[in-house]
C-alpha cells in the first residue's frame, strides 16, 4: 500500500487553532455585558482560577487598548494586552490577545470574539479564540478560560 501524500485540508487545520467555549450565565445579557466592559467588575473574574487580576486598563471602543496583569500567588506577574477591534453592545466584543513578555513588548497575537445572547433571564456565552500557532497553544488556553468563564459564572450569580 503506498503512502499518503494527503495534508489537513486549510479549514481542518484553522479548526484545530481555534478554541471555542460556551456556557449559559444565570444573569441578563445587558449585566454579562457589563462585567465584560467595566474594569471594576471584570477585575473579579478575568484570570485563571489560581490567580488574581493586579491591574487593569480597558479602553472599551474600536481601537482602544487593553491591558491586564494576572498575579500568582507567589507573586509572579503575567502580563495580557489587546486591542479592541469591534465593539456592538450588548452583542459582541472581539479583540486581540497577546502574552506581554518581561519589556512589555506583546507576544503572538490571537483573535478573540464573545457573543451574547438573550436566553430569558439568561445569556449563552461563546468565546472564540482563533490564530493559535498549535494545537497545543490553543489547548494551553482551554483551561485559562475555561476558569476565567467560572469565576464570572459564580461573580454574575445572585447571592440569596
């Protein structure tokens, strides 16, 4: 039998690059909205469930910047930055995501839109993430954000 010469096609290999998550939030989409868009709010949920967010400047429009610092426990800094490139409230946001190294200067960029939609008293969520250079750099995200949307689940949920 002879070998394959057959490669992924183009739209196997820009699937594999992209991360989707989806999760229904128990809070109008108007409040999700929010505590995407307002720095207070976002403070209380934007890193991995082992971190912490330090500092935060959103500049919420077409063209203006973002920047986080995630703190671990052990004090390290992990710094994230973008630019907004599209902003439809209370529909949808995308913008840029890149690893900051120790200068500041922004690593690879990744696209990252979030929808929102009505569901009653609810919002579906999806995130997207696409551009990742692997397989497993989208992977190493899945878990990054996988907590991220957690800890705003648990931020958006009335206490009683």
């Amino acid at each position: 039998m002879a070998a394959s010469n057959a490669r992924p096609s183009a739209a196997a290999n820009a699937a594999e690059r992209e991360l989707v998550v989806t999760r229904l939030v128990d809070a109008p989409r108007d409040m999700v909205y929010a505590a995407w868009t307002d720095p207070k709010r976002a403070m209380q949920w934007w890193a991995p469930e082992s971190l912490t967010v330090a500092a935060l400047d959103m500049d919420v429009r077409p063209g203006g910047k973002w920047r986080k610092c995630m703190r671990a426990s052990d004090g390290k800094d992990y710094w994230r930055s973008g630019v907004y490139r599209e902003v439809v409230a209370p529909e949808r946001l995308v913008f840029t995501y890149a690893s900051d190294d120790p200068r500041g200067e922004p690593g690879h960029e990744t696209l990252v839109t979030v929808t929102f939609e009505e569901r009653g008293a609810k919002t579906m969520m999806t995130l997207r993430q696409s551009g990742f250079e692997s397989k497993p750099a989208r992977d190493s995200h899945h878990g990054g954000w996988t907590g991220c949307i957690e800890r705003l689940a648990r931020y958006m949920t009335p206490t009683t």
